[in-house]
C-alpha cells in the first residue's frame, strides 16, 4: 500500500500536460489579440494627461525662475505649429496632433491669434491667463491650466 501510494505521487508531480499547455497558449493569445486596441484607445488621454502636466509644469519653472533670477520670464505658445517654448530653453516643446491648445491672456501678449504668451515678474505676479487642452477627437475632454495674475499660482483644472 505504501508503495504505490509514492507511484501515484511520482506520477502526479511530473509536470503539465499537453492539453494544459494548449489551454494557457490559447488563453494567452487570445489576450494579446485583445490588448493592443484596448491600449490605443486610451492613448489620447494619456496624451491629454501629459501635455496638460508639461504645459503645468513650463509655467511653474518659469515662475520659480523668475522669483529667484530676479527677472521677467515668458512662456510662448505657437498654436499654429503647436509649441511651446520656455524663455531660456532652446528646444520647444511639440504639442501632440490629437490635442488642441486655446490660450487666454492678455491682449498684449498676443500676436493675432497665432502666437500667444504668459509672462511671469519677479514679485510674483504673472499677466495671468488659461490654457485649455482637449481632445480634438471629443472636445468635451479638456483641461484648463490656471495662471493667477496676482500671485501667478498655477492650478490643473479638469
């Protein structure tokens, strides 16, 4: 009895099957079948995410520059060619296609409406405005990134 009590063991814990292994091949195949448009779906809002965090994150540099440099720091944006340069960095920062940028501020820190910027003083301050980045797919997902014009505070607004 003892014997094959350990036979029945040894054979039980040899490994898998074929069929098993079929099944998890099978299973696996069908979820990289699914996957990838799941993926490109949500793609858009990433990108909304991220540009909307970059462009945050331009503004907040400037204004912490332009307290601790003790001068005015501009952020341009060109809504034509959609980028954004940061006075004082020399690469742009390309907006992605499946986003579009509307830009509020000043009237004086306009050019028409192809070039649009938001200036930050050493005392805090800022001409203040809004960028507004959406979706050009679905309009109605957007968000507004808030310059205060008094302390120049930057806030994500969904």
């Amino acid at each position: 009895m003892i014997g094959s009590a350990a036979i029945r063991q040894r054979r039980a814990s040899r490994g898998f099957t074929l069929l098993e292994l079929l099944i998890v091949l099978v299973i696996g195949a069908s979820l990289m079948a699914v996957a990838p448009p799941l993926i490109t779906r949500a793609m858009p809002g990433m990108e909304l995410k991220s540009a909307t965090r970059h462009v945050a994150s331009a503004l907040r540099y400037a204004r912490s520059r332009s307290a601790s440099a003790g001068e005015e720091m501009v952020i341009s944006f060109d809504l034509e060619a959609r980028k954004m340069t940061t006075q004082g960095q020399s690469r742009p920062y390309q907006i992605a296609d499946a986003v579009k940028v509307e830009v509020l501020t000043a009237e004086s820190e306009t050019e028409g409406e192809k070039i649009a910027r938001i200036r930050f003083y050493p005392d805090g301050g800022a001409t203040g405005g809004r960028v507004t980045l959406s979706l050009k797919d679905n309009p109605e997902r957007k968000f507004g990134v808030d310059v205060d014009w008094l302390t120049g505070r930057i806030r994500i607004l969904e």
